[in-house]
C-alpha cells in the first residue's frame, strides 16, 4: 500500500501544532496558548472514568477561545500558584479520520506532562489520551477541539496549566 506524499505532508503540519504547543506551554508562555484554537472551539479536561461511562464532569472546561483567553489572563494576573516548570511529552500523534478543510481531521497523541516544584522532585502529573480534532484557518493548523482523557481518575495536585 503507497501513502500519497501529500498524507506525510499533513502529519507533519500535526506534529507541527502538536509540538508548538508543547513548547510555548513548557516555556510558560500562557499568553499564546489561546492563538492555537479557532474561535468556536472546545477545550475540556476529564477522566477515562467520565468519559468510559459518558458523565460530562470536566475538570477544566472552556467552551470557546474567549473562555481560553479569560483563563488564560486569569493564570497570567490573578491566580496565586506555586512557582512550578512542566514538560509535556507527545507520542504517537497520528491522524484518525477526516478533511482538515472540511469539518475538522481527527488526530490523536498520547500525553504525559511532567512537573518540577521548587526544591522537590520532578513527578508525572498526568498521563492520557489526546482526541483532537483540527482545522486549517488563514493557513495554518489549530485546534477545533482538545478533549484530554486523564487516565487516572485522581489527580495528584491541582491542574494549574493547560495539558
């Protein structure tokens, strides 16, 4: 089976997003964070749990780029946390289904976002599934819809930053 040129073109305009928005998240650049999604988009966090059995609690939902920018400024000015550095790591990013011209291509990517606080130990956060769904706009890939599945149904600390 030959994948046309233009497919491996495609998953490497993915890994194009998936990695800038790895590294303006890791250099805490959360002023820029918003500028990946279109304006009519779906951001949420939840749990395999939820998700395995259709419960629609979120630990973090933003319905819209407007609702991304509002916690976006509020993680910038008004929110006290401690002084924390996180990595995120990316795997198996692939695309699943549909036309990125279109209603939006389905893409995947396993997760793990790693943190450091002061002086303890760097610790695995969290670790799931990315089911994404991207558009083209004005040229370039963003995101219609992030849905992070948390495999764990606990979370060790609170979830400051975006995943």
């Amino acid at each position: 089976m030959t994948i046309p040129s233009d497919r491996y073109l495609l998953a490497a305009e993915v890994e194009y997003l998936y990695a800038h928005y790895c590294e303006a998240l890791d250099e805490g650049r959360i002023d820029h964070w918003p500028s990946f999604f279109v304006d009519a988009s779906l951001y949420r966090i939840t749990t395999r749990d939820n998700l395995e059995r259709d419960m629609p609690l979120s630990l973090v939902l933003c319905k819209g780029q407007a609702m991304i920018r509002d916690r976006a400024l509020a993680l910038q000015k008004t929110v006290m946390y401690r002084n924390r550095c996180q990595r995120r790591m990316l795997s198996g990013i692939r695309v699943v289904d549909g036309d990125v011209d279109g209603e939006g291509m389905k893409t995947r990517a396993s997760f793990l976002v790693y943190e450091s606080v002061g002086d303890e130990p760097t610790r695995l956060l969290a670790s799931g599934c990315a089911h994404d769904v991207v558009v083209r706009q004005a040229g370039a890939l963003k995101f219609k819809q992030r849905l992070l599945v948390i495999d764990a149904s606990v979370m060790p600390d609170s979830l400051v930053f975006p995943i």
